[in-house]
C-alpha cells in the first residue's frame, strides 16, 4: 500500500514536471514569435497614416512644365496582421499593385512594385515622417502625408546633382 502511494506520488511529480517543461518551452516559443513580430509590425505602424482611399491628381513634368494630368485613386491598406502595406493605384494609364514591408534582418523597407510587365524590389527608409524609395543612386519616390492632410507621392532624378522632380501625385481622402 505505501509503495503504490510513493509510486503515485512519483507519477504525480513526474507528470507536473513535463507539464511545467512542456508550458516553459511553449511560452519561449510564443515569447520569441511575438518579439520578432512586434518589431516588424511596429516598423510597420510607421507608415499608418498613409492607410486609406484616396483619390486626386497625377502630374508629370518635364523641364518643370507639366506635361500630363490625369486623376487617380489609390487604396492603401494593412494586410497579414500588420505585416505588410499594400498600395493599389488605378489611374487611366498606370495600374499599380505594391507591397511594401519591413525586413528585420536587414532593418530595411522594401518596395515591391507589380506592374503589367513586371515586377521590381527596391529599398526604402522612414525619415521624418516620409517613406524613400530608392531605386537607384539617381532615383527616388518619395511618400508624405503634407500639412494640409494630403496624401503626396512623387519621383525625383537626381541630374547634375540637383534632385529634379518628374511626376507628383497629389490625393485627399475619399
């Protein structure tokens, strides 16, 4: 009798010991998954007031002259629990799908532009308030929201080391 009891008793104590084992890897797991997501979606909490319908007017420029204007509605939106960014911009002569996220391994943005041709990934950063878009050392689009609350994105090349803007679009919320 004594014996079956100590032999419970061990049973007992092993059985909490692997529960205890088991809950402590568990919550390592869940721990170190919601730490790596909670970089990246705080990277991406950044570019939350860029979220939202918006519609306005797409410009081009050449020699500082417009050249075209066309309207255009673009529709910014979370997708994968604040994972990425998506951007969809219709316009008569562009139709745009971006995903845009932020790499925790190489503390970077990425632009990823689809168009009907193809497709394309570029680097980006946040500073004060903007996304840059780097596709070359001599281009770049840049993301701002402006002080009247406009959504504004627009293209620059860099020429004879003056950054020159080529289109600018300019959108209010829907």
């Amino acid at each position: 009798m004594v014996y079956e009891c100590y032999l419970t008793f061990i049973k007992t104590k092993i059985c909490i010991y692997h529960k205890s084992l088991l809950l402590l890897i568990l919550l390592t797991i869940n721990i170190t998954t919601l730490i790596g997501q909670s970089i990246q979606q705080q990277e991406m909490q950044k570019l939350s007031h860029f979220a939202g319908d918006w519609v306005g007017i797409s410009k081009g420029y050449e020699n500082g002259k417009v050249t075209r204007e066309i309207p255009t509605y673009e529709e910014i939106s979370y997708k994968v629990d604040k994972h990425i960014l998506t951007i969809d911009l219709y316009s008569e002569n562009l139709k745009l799908h971006t995903v845009i996220y932020y790499d925790e391994e190489d503390k970077t943005y990425y632009y990823n532009p689809f168009y009907k041709t193809g497709t394309a990934r570029y680097p980006a950063k946040f500073l004060d308030g903007k996304l840059i878009v780097t596709p070359s050392e001599t281009k770049r689009f840049i993301f701002e929201i402006t002080a009247d609350g406009q959504f504004r994105e627009y293209g620059e090349n860099l020429v004879d080391g003056k950054w020159i803007m080529y289109f600018e679009d300019v959108f209010d919320r829907n």
